[in-house]
C-alpha cells in the first residue's frame, strides 16, 4: 500500500529527507549539518552543494530503514528554490531535485516541487491551531532570512506576500556574525542561546545595544550589528552583549508582529526558522505578545518535514480530482 510521502530539501546548511504518512504523521525525520570550519561564518555554494551530494546517500539509508518502504512510497516531494516566487534561484537546491527526480522515476511515482520557505511553513504550522488556518503571517526566521509573510490558503493550496522583514541581514546573520566574532564555531545561535536565556536567570545584564526601529513592517539590522562588533572589540562580557542582542531581538519580532496584526487584521502570527526554536526568544516573545504560535522546535530549524506535507497536502489534492 502506497501512503507515504517522500520529502527532501537541501538547504544552505542541512541535508535532509523526511517520510510522512497520509495521515500526517513524521515516520522519518532524518538531517545532516554542512560542515563549516572555524571561524568561518559560512559556506560557498559550490562547497555547500557538494556536501549535499555527498550527504545524501547517508540520509536515504537511514529513510530506507524501513521494512518495504520503497513499495510504500505514494509520491516524493522536494524544495527547488529558496521562496515561491519567480526567479527565486540557489544552487544548493540542485541537489535535492537532482536526487528526487531519480527518485521519482525509479519508484514510478509523482514528483511535487515547492520552495524552501514553503517547507518551513508547513513544518512550523504542523499540529498547531495554524494548521488548517485560512490567513496569518508567518515569520521565516532562518540562518539566511527574516522576512514576514501573509499566507491566505485557497481552493489550491496557498498564496503567499511578503509584508515585513529585514532591507540587509538576516536575524540568523546577525547572531552568527557576533557568535563567530567572540570564537564560537558556525553556526553560533544554539550557543549564543544558551549563553543568552542563562544571562537572563541570572538577572545581571543591561540592555546596551541600540534599539532596532521598524518602519512599515521593515528594519535594517546593520547599525545593531556594529554596535554589537565595536562592543566585542572593547571587551564588552559576553553574556551581557548575548543578552543585550537577544534582548533587541525578541523586542524587533513582537514590535513588527504587532504592527503587521493590526495592517492586515490578523492576530494569527507563527514564528518558524532556526531562529525561532531560541529558548531565550520564545519566553521573551511570548511573555510580550502571548497570542503569538510557535512551531515545535524539533520543525523549526531546516528540514524536510514540511516539504513532505506539502507532498501529502498535493497528492491527496490530485487524488481527490482524479475520482
């Protein structure tokens, strides 16, 4: 019997692939992260799509661990792109459509493809009160994005503009930058977040960087991130300048969160992207803007789970139009 869903998405900084069941729930949730060397905030393209060609055959075996499991697969499902617009283009993507079109043929089944940041909605949205919902906004809070996104579901599926979110780095840029600058190996938030929510228990800390202004839904982030550098240099303690930026932070998200709510009459917000999954952001933000949703942690950094609901969503689409 046919009823799992095969996804696969191949990100800047993770392999990964992800079964499904029609029913929606994960079977499989298999990732690998690149390999970044220290002290360097990232990975050239080339360098980040060989790794995933290298990365994958690893991954599918441990998807393929199940009994039968090529004889269960109904369709495969896979990111092709960074966001759901025209012209939307990253190589490290080639990687993944490459694997799953092989996939597809050889296993004789259909092929859906959606973008990135369309996985990432569907994974931060799953088994919340989100899930079926006709609007919201959603914040995409990844190592490379901040953007905000009005997501209206139709007859077809979903419509999506963007609203709000950064004019130059992202939220995850920033925090790696600083991270990287005070010797933490990329990417820095996991530790930067644990230095930050600690700080916080403590009680010990001031909020000394710059406030982020938001105009229309939009910010720049560049200013923070000097003052940030310059108080490193200057030998600023750590857990105050961690505190201080996640402080800011948390602060930025609630202030366009709200500001988007009341221009597009939503008070529907979810918060997906590695960013999001901050223990030290969630019960800021949360404390500041109660309403907002969360994904689960585990779905809220890069994966495949979300671009395997949106196979799921799709195949039971044309399954019902075929009848």
């Amino acid at each position: 019997m046919r009823n799992l869903i095969l996804g696969i998405d191949t990100s800047n900084y993770t392999t990964s692939a992800a079964l499904v069941s029609l029913d929606g729930s994960v079977v499989k949730d298999e990732r690998k992260l690149l390999d970044v060397k220290q002290g360097e905030r990232g990975l050239r393209q080339q360098e980040a799509l060989f790794q995933h060609i290298r990365n994958m055959p690893e991954i599918i075996d441990e998807i393929c661990d199940i009994p039968g499991v090529k004889e269960r697969i109904a369709a495969v499902s896979v990111s092709t792109k960074p966001r759901p617009q025209d012209g939307s283009y990253m190589p490290v993507f080639m990687a993944g459509e490459s694997f799953a079109k092989a996939f597809s043929r050889l296993l004789v089944v259909p092929l859906y493809c959606f973008s990135h940041q369309e996985g990432h909605i569907y994974a931060a949205a799953h088994r919340t009160k989100l899930e079926n919902s006709a609007r919201y906004i959603m914040f995409h809070l990844s190592g490379g994005t901040t953007e905000c996104v009005l997501c209206e579901r139709t007859e077809n599926g979903c419509n999506y503009s963007i609203v709000g979110g950064t004019k130059d780095i992202s939220f995850g840029q920033l925090i790696d930058r600083a991270g990287v600058a005070m010797g933490y190996g990329f990417p820095t938030g996991k530790e930067l977040d644990r230095i930050a929510a600690t700080g916080s228990e403590v009680g010990k800390t001031k909020t000394m960087l710059p406030k982020i202004k938001i105009i229309d839904g939009y910010i720049n982030l560049s200013g923070i991130e000097t003052a940030c550098q310059r108080s490193i240099e200057n030998h600023v303690p750590e857990t105050e300048i961690t505190v201080s930026l996640f402080s800011r932070i948390a602060e930025a998200i609630t202030g366009m969160a709200e500001y988007l709510s009341d221009k597009y009459k939503t008070a529907n917000v979810l918060l997906a992207g590695g960013v999001s999954a901050s223990r030290y952001l969630r019960s800021e933000i949360g404390k500041k803007y109660p309403g907002i949703v969360f994904g689960e942690p585990g779905l809220s950094s890069d994966n495949a789970v979300g671009t395997a609901l949106l196979g799921r969503e799709e195949y039971g689409l044309k399954t019902d139009k075929s009848k």
